[in-house]
C-alpha cells in the first residue's frame, strides 16, 4: 500500500533481493506529495499488469463528483449520498463544524496551521501527536494521509492538484472549501 511513495530504484532494489517474487502494489499516483520521492508513472517502475481501480468506497457521490469535476480525476461513486460539498468563509468554520458527529479536521498549508490552531476547540495534530475525538484537529496535508475524518474544512489556497485530491478525500461525509473573506 501507499505505492507511490516507493522510487523506481526501490523497487529494482526489491526485484534484485527477490528476483523470485511476485509483487502486488496498491497506490494512488494522486497522493504522491513529494516531489523527491516516490514514482509519477506506473509502468517506468514497475514490470507487469497494471490495473486501475477507479471506484470510490470511502466518499459521498457528492465529493466524488466534486473532486472528479474541479481536478478531472476519473472516479466513479458507489451510490453513498451526502451533503453537498460547501463554499465557506474562514468565519463560517465554526458554524460548519457544529453539531457534527465522529472526527473532525482543517486540512491547510503549513504557513496557516498555528492560527488555525490558535481557536478554542481546535489542536494542531503535530503538536499532540494524536487525533482528537473532542476537538477539531489542524494538519497538514502531508500529515492527513491515510487518515479520514466524517467532516473535513481545506483551505486550499496554494496548494497542489494532488495535495488538493488528498485533501478533499479525507472527508468521508461532509466536505467544505475555505475561501478568503
């Protein structure tokens, strides 16, 4: 898993020790953040069938499409319904997040986390080190993969295609877009 974030050099060095083996690796070039790191093309690393699974288990329709219209990601929703994905203002945060139920997340750049953290109610993930089931955790894009969240507010500014794709995709349910003023 996380297959993307292997070079092609690692993955000779895995063929060279076991020249024997067969590899199953799951990725998604998408979520590839590094730019030192990891591969941006399939077949340059690896020997073999290369299968695409473009179907969404983890989104609502709503975030699937959202994410698929704004960044032209091929991905099909299994039928999940949910809100639909919301425009907000940085003072519109609070009242998004109220009420909610399950994890809660600000995903944004690292230039925004110590003001965002700064709210009563909010803990910056790097500082703890834990995700907080009372409070709405502030991160990174980097330090949101992997994880889900059922509610999740990016500020995308500045951001990336892929860091975007990753951030949109940590909401399982609810999903909503920072905007400036």
């Amino acid at each position: 898993d996380e297959g993307q974030d292997i070079s092609a050099e690692e993955y000779e060095l895995l063929r060279r020790i076991h020249w024997d083996a067969a590899f199953n690796v799951f990725g998604d070039l998408k979520q590839n953040v590094t730019p030192f790191r990891g591969v941006r093309d399939w077949k340059s690393a690896l020997e073999g069938n290369v299968y695409e699974l473009n179907r969404n288990y983890r989104n609502t329709n709503e975030i699937v499409d959202f994410v698929s219209g704004i960044l032209d990601v091929d991905m099909v929703p299994i039928g999940f319904h949910g809100d639909p994905v919301r425009e907000i203002g940085l003072r519109q945060m609070n009242g998004f997040f109220r009420g909610k139920q399950g994890l809660k997340a600000v995903i944004a750049r690292e230039e925004l986390l110590e003001t965002l953290a700064a709210r009563r109610g909010y803990q910056l993930l790097s500082a703890s080190g834990k995700i907080s089931k009372t409070k709405i955790n502030v991160m990174t894009v980097y330090e949101s993969k992997g994880l889900e969240f059922s509610c999740v507010a990016v500020f995308d500014k500045g951001m990336t295609e892929n860091e975007k794709y990753i951030a949109y995709t940590r909401a399982l349910r609810e999903l909503a877009v920072v905007r400036e003023g």
